[in-house]
C-alpha cells in the first residue's frame, strides 16, 4: 500500500531530529542520541554520517572513560562552520552577532541607536556589521540565514512581516515601505532566509531552548523594550495568536483607576511596572530610559528610602499581574527579562508575596520564578534559532 | 536505510487521518478527501477499504450530480455503529449521552443533581444512565470508551485524574478516594478507557471540532459552572499548563478594590460577573444560581430598571476581562458559553464598548465574539471527543 510519508522523507525527518538534538543538547553519544531518538545503533550510524558528510557535525572518539569496551562515538554540531547573523533592534542599541549552530556566538558588533533614529536607516547599520563580520569568516563556512529579533510588536501573517505603525520605537521616524524581512536580506551578502520575531518572543525561544526555560513546556518570558510585552510558550510551542499578536501582558488592564497608558487605556500593567513607573515612583520622573532605572534599583540597594519605596510599589504591581498570568497559563516557569530583571531580585519578596496572596494554590506552587540564564543574549540568540529552523526542518537540503 | 517510522505506521496515522476527516466534516468524497488529506487515489481506496472492513466508515455512491463521468464515492462515518458513552457533573444537574462518531447525539438522560449529593454517589446515578442506554444499543456496535466533563478544574498529570479538593462541587460532600476515570470505570459495563476532563475545555473542544470555533486555532470559550474558567485553544490544542490547571481566568483580579473571592483574593473576574454579582446588582442577592441569574436577563428585556443596570454593569466587567484576553491571546474568537451567554446577548453592547476601549487595535479587529453553536450539548460532545481520540489516534487497533 502507497502512503504519505515515503522513506525519504522519514529520513529527512530522522536527520532533523538528530541535528536537532545535537543542536540543542551539545556533543552527545551515539549511544545516548540512540536512546533518545528511539532509532536503532545502524540508523544513527546512516544518519550521522549523512550529517558529517554535509559538514554539519562531527564525530570523534570521546576522552578516555576507564570503562571497558568500545566508546560510543560523540556527535557535535559544527559550530564553528555552520552560522546565522542574528540582529537585534531596540530602542536605545542595535546589535549583530555571528551565532554557530549548538547556539555559540562567535562574533558581535553593536553600536547606540541614536535617538530618533527611523527604522529604516538602522538596516544598513546592521548591515554594516555583518559586512565587518563577513570578512573574517573561515573558508567552508556556512551561512544558512538570519534572524531578527525587534522591539516592539510585529504582525506576522504568512512570513510577510510588516512593522506595526503604533510601535514606538518604529513610527518615531517614520515606517519600513516593505516588510522588514526583504529590506534587510536585500542589504546581506548572500540571499538566504531572514526571519523576523519580536524581542520577547525571540528571548523566550532561546532560554526555553537553552537557558532558564530548559525542560519546562509553558513558559512565560517578560520583556521590557518599548513596553512590557511576554514571550509566551505553551506545550513547547510559541504562542502567537490569531494574527501574531498575543503576548501583549502589558496592556492587560490591571488597575482600572490607575494612569493613562499610551494605548488609550487607563491603568495597564506597563503603566505600573514599566521604568516610567518605577522613576515616578521614586521621584525622579524627569528622568527617562534603562539606565536611569538601573540607578533607582541601585539606590534602593544602597538605603535610598525613595528609592526603596518605589521597588515596593512596582514590585506589588509586577507580582500582582504574575499571579493573573499563572492564574491563566499555569506556566512552569516565569522568567524577568530586561530591567525586569533587576527590580525583580531587587523587589523579590514582594513579588512572592503578592503572587501568594493572589495566585491559587497548585498553580503558585508549580511556578518557578527565574531571571533570564543567557541575559542580553536572548535575544540574539533566539533569532539565531529562528534562521536556524529551516536548516533542522530540512538539514540536507537547506545546508 | 532503516528509520523510525515504519510503512505499517504511516498507515496507521494515515487511516486515523482519514477517519478524524469524516468523524469531524461528516460525509466527504473520495475525490474531497484525495485533495484533503495529500494522498493519491489508490491510497485513499484502500484507507477507506480497511475502515469499512473494521465497521468504522461506510462507502455509496452519491446522489445525482448532474455531472458526467463516474461520481466519487462519499465516505461516511459509521454513527449509529461506533459510539462514546459522554458524562456531565455539573453543579446542579447530571447528564449522559451515548454519541455517535461524527458527535451524533443517539441518546441521552438527565436528572437534578440534589443540593449536597457527594461525588462519589454521582457515579452510580451516570452507570444507571448508561445501563439503560446500553439496553438499547443495536447489536454490532461498537462502544470505543467514556468522557467526561466535571464542573471545576482537575488535576491532570499522567492522565491520572483526581478531583481538586477545593472545587466547590466536590468539596461539598467528600472527595473520591480514586481518580474518577477509575472509580466511574469500575461502574460501566464494559472496560474500555475513561477519559476526563474539566466542563470548559471539553466545551472549547466541541465548539473547535464543530460548533461556533470551527476552523479557527484560537479560541477562549468562557464558561460558568461553580466559577468562571475558560477553555483555551492555542495554534490548535488545548492549553493545559505545566500542571494542567491553565484557564482559571475567573481568578484573574480584574478590581483590586473590588469584592472579596472565595479564593482568598479580591475582585476576581468572577466577582464581578458571576452570579451573584449579577443578582446582587440587581437586588436579587437573597436568590441564587442560573435560574435566577437568567430571571435577572429576562426581567431587563421587559424594562426592569434595575435588571437593565445590573446587566450594564456585570456587562461592563464582562468586556473588561474580555478585552485583557483578547490582548494576551490574540484569539480568533471568545464564545460565552452558560449563563454568560444569556449575559452577553443582553449586553453586547457593552461588552463590545469595553472590548474597543480597551483592547489594542489589531487584536480587538481580528476577534469574533460569538455564542455556542452546540448550546447545553458542547460539554456531553466535548467530552465524547476525549473518548474518540484514541480510536482516531489508532483506528484498526482500538475499534
């Protein structure tokens, strides 16, 4: 009988599944990728050697064990030769990394972004980086795409990724007149794939692959850029919602009496957690940005009662909107990315506490609470994983 | 090369492909089918073959078409030969169908469930449903297993399922000793699996396979029994949460100086367009329960002053958590399932007003707010779902 599925593809599939797994997990035995892949000692004989002949891992014998018998071979990613350039576009900086598959970052560039700088003219800054990063890769490599992670909301119907007009960081300066994918793979060296996510969504893909998240199926990433957004992760896999959008935890409404929010609405969790929050509080409303932030969470460390007030309030509030998130989603980890970070260790009694008195029971109970394990690099590695999707789809093919 | 997946598989998903494709569109064609599924001709033929010899679908030619050449056949599934038995434990009413593949209601039985009657003695009245309906069923068929839907949330690792000791229903007269899918299966006439799940995520589910839901992959179904929850669907499956208590969005604070919760916090979603406070904006806080709360709508439809504010009122706070759902999830469409159904018809404009006010742009535009399309009967069809989902998972070995 005809089916589906011919045996070429199952292969396809299998070479996935092993690139994958190397991919994720780093050098592993042939006896362990046996085990975890249910395939038998022959097939993952077949399929690595496929994979090293296409140059995307290799084998060799691992260091002595003192055990007696032949040593199962180790299979690595080739890091070193398999690469995406992963960028990152914020408010205040733009970056560009060299990212090796098994997720190493081999080389960086960044610069500020100067204020007020459109969208458009940040392309060709990042494409300078790669140009400069370009000239030093080794001969044999391989560039399988590029990743974007961006500030900010993005719709993203069809791959066909158009920035949002009401995006702070965007309309001040004026918009993109064609997706951002195309306009930045038209300034890269190589025609190759550009992938395009928000910044949360790309930060809460990289720690569940290989940070904080590891091993939990629902995780919930908060992001401070333009505002507070969440990367969301349900049953392992992305939360996107009908047309891209889900994630936007900073406009659930969480004090109805509260401030006016740039949305239109009153009383949205970014107004009471975000940094303008956090330095109204602490009575230095004049001041504005990451930095100034930084220095309030400073302060309080070093006595300020100000200072030390406002961590308290915003500490209340973010604790107060975790609690309706693990309410909602039952996650089993909730990790505070960006200057979340910061006021979360600073404020982290306050957070438990308020997630305590709101939370039910067995939901509270199976949360863990994390601050991001790759930091800053969350993002640009999680856009890496995005240009490295179609290479773990189809490894033969895309390489 | 020996992989995974062996031909004897990829038949095995194929033929549960093809099943679930007439099991949720109902009587397809060959030719439909051939386009549907991605297979050729002769593979469909002999799908269809195998599951015709095992009694679960049956082949005739169509009626007329009018066209030339020879009609393709029309595949049907078997409903009156192949059934689920379908339970609901409900706060003040029990039900049982036996439901047909395809989600044919074939019968069915009720009764009240008397104030304060403990879970454990449930079970005996639902195994005396099925007893009669049994009695009934044509020689031949085929009884696959049992689902059911309880009011309030489970615990649902490993597919053990006990009941949660604060669920108001339960709580209210004892707890089971043993997971309810045990304790119900010792009672039915036949071993075969029981499955359970919570009233609202059953609900979702037949909405999504075939009711208001259909053909989209994201969807909130809210639900009233003991509180408000929700049934959640993301990029098609269900959300469960790390610990499977995700969709409690009846706890999700909506006023933070609003009335106490019987879960220990303040101003719950729940408390403000619960039952009580339906009846209790109305002037009706000595009544209680769904008649009443309906007594509130009707009474506003006929110009009850009163009526007509508390529906304004529970409307408005209807709209407000819909709106911060709609910012986290992005989803294609909320259903307002139970009494809330009622609510929402009586105050659509409301809920619509809040909803625009209050939800970002995109996201409120791409939202459909609909009410069930299976009314009372989604939960008993949900439920059967369950239960369906091993045969279509494997048909050949679970029929």
């Amino acid at each position: 009988m005809r089916a589906g599925p011919s045996q070429e593809e199952i292969r396809r599939q299998n070479l996935g599944a092993l690139l994958r797994y190397v991919h994720i997990h780093g050098a592993t035995s042939r006896a362990e990728l046996t085990t975890s892949l249910g395939l038998n000692r022959s097939t993952i004989g077949a399929l690595t050697a496929d994979l090293a002949a296409a140059g995307l891992v290799s084998e060799r014998a691992p260091r002595e064990t003192g055990r007696a018998g032949r040593p199962s071979l180790v299979v690595r990613p080739e890091s070193g030769r398999v690469f995406a350039y992963a960028y990152s576009i914020e408010v205040d900086r733009l970056r560009a990394a060299r990212i090796g598959l098994g997720g190493v970052v081999l080389d960086r560039r960044q610069s500020d972004r100067p204020p007020g700088l459109p969208a458009v003219d940040c392309l060709p800054l990042l494409a300078g980086f790669v140009k400069e990063m370009h000239q030093a890769v080794p001969a044999g490599s391989v560039y399988v795409g590029s990743g974007v992670a961006v500030c900010g909301r993005l719709r993203r119907p069809d791959g066909a990724v158009h920035v949002r007009p009401d995006s702070a960081g965007w309309a001040r300066g004026g918009e993109l007149d064609k997706p951002l994918a195309e306009a930045l793979g038209e300034l890269l060296p190589q025609e190759r794939p550009v992938l395009v996510s928000n910044a949360a969504d790309a930060s809460a893909v990289a720690e569940h692959a290989r940070g904080a998240a590891s091993g939990y199926d629902d995780v919930i990433y908060l992001h401070r850029d333009v505002g507070i957004d969440a990367g969301i992760i349900v049953g392992g896999r992305r939360l996107t919602g009908q047309g891209g959008y889900a994630g936007e935890v900073g406009h659930m409404v969480v004090n109805p009496g509260g401030n006016p929010c740039g949305c239109g609405s009153y009383g949205c969790w970014e107004t009471e957690i975000g940094e303008y929050a956090l330095l109204q509080a602490a009575g230095r409303g004049d001041a504005v940005g990451r930095e100034a932030a930084l220095r309030v969470v400073d302060a309080a460390s070093r006595g300020d009662a100000n200072a030390q007030a406002a961590i308290r309030q915003v500490g209340d509030w973010l604790g107060f909107g975790v609690a309706n998130l693990v309410n909602i989603f039952n996650p089993g980890v909730v990790i505070f990315g960006g200057t979340l970070r910061d006021v979360y260790l600073a404020a982290a009694a306050r957070v438990r506490s308020r997630l305590n008195s709101l939370a039910l029971p067995t939901p509270r109970e199976q949360v863990r609470l994390r601050t991001p394990q790759l930091g800053e690099d969350a993002a640009l590695v999680g856009a890496a994983e995005l240009a490295f999707e179609h290479l773990l789809a189809d490894p033969l093919d895309a390489g």
